[in-house]
C-alpha cells in the first residue's frame, strides 16, 4: 500500500452513515445509532455466512418463550435492508 493510503473498518462507517440515515428518517438520536449497530451487525453475519466462518443459526431446541408485556414488533428498511424493531 502506499504512503498515503488508509485502511479503516468499514463497519462503524456503516454503523455511523446508517444512524444518520435513521435521524434524517425522524428516530432520536439513541434509537437511531442502534439501528445502525443491527445494520452494520447483520451485514457483518451475512457476509461471514456467505464466506463459511458461520454457520446457520442453531434452534432453541424448546418451546418457544411467551412474549409477555414486551411490546409491538415491527419492522424498519434502512439502507435497503429490513432492520426488527420493538416499541419500548
């Protein structure tokens, strides 16, 4: 590489650009910097799958636990990709 090249981690670029996107969408400044985590996060699972270092995800191998007072599930697309939120 030469003199004046820099080498970053693309995910908090990512984590940072999609908060951003999140605030200009109209989330508060802490709702939306998590949905940039979950992005940069999912992306990053994604990608390790498709490369083998993870595999699919494992069962719960039970019953399923009682959602109970949490709240409403939705979901948001941000930068192209369906991000689960929870009304808290």
């Amino acid at each position: 590489m030469g003199e004046n090249t820099v080498m970053i981690n693309r995910a908090p670029v990512l984590t940072l650009w999609a908060a951003v996107v999140a605030e200009r969408m109209g989330y508060g400044e802490d709702a939306a910097l998590t949905m940039g985590k979950v992005l940069a996060g999912l992306n990053a699972q994604s990608k390790g799958r498709m490369l083998g270092i993870y595999g699919p995800p494992k069962g719960h191998g039970g019953a399923t636990p009682k959602k109970v007072g949490l709240g409403e599930d939705f979901w948001v697309e941000l930068c192209g990709r369906g991000i689960p939120m929870k009304n808290t």
